[in-house]
C-alpha cells in the first residue's frame, strides 16, 4: 500500500490532468518571415485574381503568385494548399499560352493568313448574304 506523502504527488498529477489549469494562455505566434510573405503573395494573388480578365499579364501574374502560395504553403505544412495552388497555377499558365498564342494569329497582316476573321468579313456582304453572288454589289452600292 501507498503511503500518504507518497500518494500526494501522484494525486497532484491526476487533479492536475482532470481540471482545467489556471494559467493564462499561451501567446499567439509571432509574425515570422513565412507568415508575412504568405500574407503579401495572397493578397497580390487575389488582386491578380480580380484584374485577370482584363490583361493577358494579369493572368501570368496570378499563376506566378499560385505558385509563390504553393511554396509558402509547402513551408508551412500546409500540403493540401500547396497542391491546389500547383495545380490552379498549371491550368492557369495553359489558359495564358492559349490567350496568347490566340492573339498572335488575331494579330497577324491579312495578306499572311487567307482565313482571318477579318478576310472573311470583307469577302461577303450582307447584300451576297441574303441575295447571293448574283446582284452585282458595285452597282448596289453606286444606286443607294
């Protein structure tokens, strides 16, 4: 059997363990290097986010800053962040080669592509449209 001055100590542990200590709570963590630049790569990510639609390099912008949150989630345990972001950033860079590589052929002289929107538009009116190639258009447009 236990003696009483042996049992006082353990009792101590176990009421200890059963009831809520009174002390103060720990300090919030302090504002790191990592923490700080995750707040600033979110913040220029969703800025990025909300200019997406109106520049091509709003767009590259915003991949860039998905990766740079990937990082600083992989840096602070956040795994399951960091493959989002990878993976948002990856279908982020197709959309802009795509935008991009759309506006080189918009932008490309008429006499290099045959069928640009543009060559298409001038080879038919809307008089050939609904009349077809019959009317001789130069005398319909002298008569109006």
């Amino acid at each position: 059997m236990l003696s009483p001055t042996a049992a006082t100590p353990l009792l101590a542990i176990v009421v200890n363990t059963i009831t809520p200590s009174r002390q103060t709570h720990a300090a919030p963590g302090q504002l790191d290097v990592v923490m700080l630049s995750s707040f600033l790569t979110a913040f220029a990510t969703m800025v990025c986010y909300v200019e997406m639609r109106r520049s091509n390099s709003h767009r590259m912008a915003f991949a860039i800053g998905l990766a740079a949150m990937a990082i600083c989630g992989v840096l602070q345990g956040a795994w399951a962040l960091s493959i989002v972001a990878v993976l948002w950033s990856v279908s982020t860079v197709r959309q802009w080669n795509e935008e991009r590589q759309l506006l080189r052929l918009w932008n490309k002289p008429a006499s290099r592509t045959a069928n640009s929107p543009a060559d298409l538009y001038r080879s038919e009116s809307r008089i050939t449209r609904l009349f077809g190639s019959d009317i001789d258009e130069e005398r319909w447009n002298s008569a109006s």
